[in-house]
C-alpha cells in the first residue's frame, strides 16, 4: 500500500529523532518500511518491545518499549496488546511469553541466541545442584526457559546485588556470567559460586585498550556494563546494565563518552543528546543484529516466528522470573 499523507507527517515526525544518527539516502530505504510496521502494527493491535542494542530506525521509530532486560521483562508483564514482537535476542522473547501465556509473543528471528544463554542448559544447573546441595540459584535472564526453570530466581544486570541479597543466603550460585557474578560478590557479603559463561561481545574488551583510548582521548569518561572483564570494570568510571548507562549519559552529559558495550547503544543515545562527543569501539551482538526492519514486518504479517514453551517448563520458570520481579 502506498504512503498515505499521514504516514508521511509520521516518518517526517521519526526522521527528526534520527538524523543526527541516519543519513537521507539511509533514511530513504528505511521509511517506506518504518511506515507499513507502524500501520500493521496498530492493525494487529501489537507492542514491540526493543532492546537498548536494536539499531536506531528500529529502536527510534517502529518500537513502542525500548530498555534494558528488566525493563522489557516487566513492561511485558503489563501490556495490553494482543501481540507482542520482541526485538532483542530469543531468551527476552522467552522471558515476554513465560509473562504473557495467552498472547501471541514473536521474535522476527527465532536464531537469534545469545552465547552467554548457550553456555549452560538445565542439566548443567541440576549438576550445580548435586555439587552445592541447599545452595540456592540464581539465573541471569540471559538464560533459556529449561535453565530458568531450574533456578530459585532470576536477576538481570540492574538488579543482581538486590536479588542475591533479597535471599537471605550466606551462599548463593549466580550463573551463567562469570564477570557479572565476579561483579556482584565484590558488592555483597555474599559468597557467590560462578559458572564460566561469557558474553562474546563484553569479553573482547580489554584493560589495555581502555588506558589506549584514555591517552587518546583527553577527559574521556568510560562507562561498562558488567558483562565486560574485571580489569575492563576496575579502568572505567561507572558500571551499570545498559539502561543504567543510558540514564548515566543522557544525565551527566560529559563532553566525551566511551560506553563499553554492543556499538547501537551509542547511536541510539548519539541521536538524543546533542553536546557528547561518543568514541566508539565497535563491537557488534551478531545475534541483536538478525533483528531487522523487514523481518519485524513479516513477523506482523505472518505472525510467525511465535515463541511456544512447554507448559511443564514454564511453570516454574515464570515462577523464577515473577519472584525477580517482586524483588525489584
Ligand atoms: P541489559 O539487561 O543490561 O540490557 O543487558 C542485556 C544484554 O544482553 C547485555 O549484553
Ligand atoms: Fe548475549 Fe552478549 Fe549479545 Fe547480550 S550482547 S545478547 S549477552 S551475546
């Protein structure tokens, strides 16, 4: 169907939230998509639900939620749409669907995984069990649905210390990220037994690369997210989960930002702050990146790729994610 004069004031409207971050000729291509998404998916009465590393014309301009996992876990638990399109990677669109058993939950991609969710299954957490008998688990979000549903709770990166601690436990397993349960011991009395998973994206950063940019860079401030190694968390200035680096940024406005984490973050920031100078490292999350506008489009037309969880699982998994979320 051709643009009609209101989508056309619409994607005029998108464009000035963009243009510091996407060229015209970009833009072109992207429009005529921008405006079919947002008229199928008022049609189809659905929400999509966008992660902080989506790329900008997805994130600024066909997204109705953006955050970090927290956040979309429990915007998803409120919503009233009939159908909700997850743009983020698979265990997010899990974790909507364990929220939303009746509605239909798509991801536009159904490859798209995450390595830290890849590094461990329900067998190796029922293992865990067997080696700490009592000790109670805690699984980060980025886990599939089988792990969750073998963990006494989960946690994201923005509240990991509060969920460990909300246990009342002098012992607790915290997996799959060994840096981001590294991260969380040094913050608590709580011991804290890790599982040897990583993020292939944080992990490439490194200490030395960090002191590199600040000799480069005169007054950089660095801001990480925990699934980056120790020495990489102990050269930056501020660690948070992506929301938290956004709100960091957006409310300190130093002149020059470095933001150690998957490279859309900035352009996304980049398109709404005007006077923060980003140096950017590019890392790229090959599994947020399958997301894009013309698979989102199709899943609204076909309503396929859907995400279905034995209910046998999702039992007690959705138990594990709701005790989260009664937490913080
Ligand atoms: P956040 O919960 O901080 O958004 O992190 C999710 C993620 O996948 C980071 O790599
Ligand atoms: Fe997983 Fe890392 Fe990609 Fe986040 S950035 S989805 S933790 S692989």
């Amino acid at each position: 169907m051709p643009p009609t004069l209101t989508d056309t004031r619409e994607t005029d409207r998108l464009y000035e939230r963009v243009m510091r971050v996407i060229p015209s000729p970009e833009w072109l291509i992207h429009e005529p998509k921008i405006a079919a998404i947002n008229r199928l998916k008022r049609d189809r009465n659905a929400v999509i639900l966008a992660h902080n590393y989506q790329t900008p014309e997805i994130y600024h301009c066909v997204a109705d939620i953006v955050g970090d996992s927290l956040a979309l876990a429990k915007r998803a638990a409120e919503t009233d749409a009939e159908v909700i399109v997850m743009a983020g990677v698979y265990f997010m669109a899990e974790t909507a669907k364990l929220l939303n058993t009746e509605k239909i939950v798509l991801i536009p991609d159904d490859r798209a995984g995450c390595s830290l969710a890849a590094s461990i299954s329900g067998e190796d957490v029922r293992r865990l069990r067997a080696t700490y008998p009592g000790v109670p688990v805690v699984s980060y979000v980025n886990t599939s649905a089988d792990v969750k549903a073998e963990s006494d709770i989960c946690c994201t990166s923005s509240n990991a210390v509060e969920v460990v601690e909300s246990l009342g436990r002098d012992r607790v397993i915290l997996l799959p990220d060994e840096y981001l349960a590294n991260h969380v011991a040094k913050q608590t009395d709580v011991e804290v037994i890790t599982w040897h998973g990583h993020c292939e994206v944080h992990e490439r950063f490194t200490g030395d690369e960090i002191r590199d940019y600040r000799d480069g860079f005169e007054g950089l401030v660095v801001v990480a997210h925990p699934e980056c190694p120790p020495d990489v968390l102990e050269a930056s200035d501020f660690v948070g989960s992506t929301a938290q680096m956004v709100d960091y940024v957006k409310t300190e406005t130093p002149a020059r930002v470095l933001m150690l984490t998957e490279c859309s973050m900035s352009d996304n920031v980049a398109a709404e702050v005007s006077d923060v100078e980003f140096v950017r490292p590019c890392n790229l999350c090959p599994h947020m990146k399958r997301i894009t506008l013309d698979n989102i489009h199709r899943a609204l037309e076909t309503l396929e790729p859907r995400v279905e969880i034995p209910e046998t699982v999702a039992v007690t998994a959705r138990h594990a994610v709701e005790r989260m979320l009664a937490v913080r």
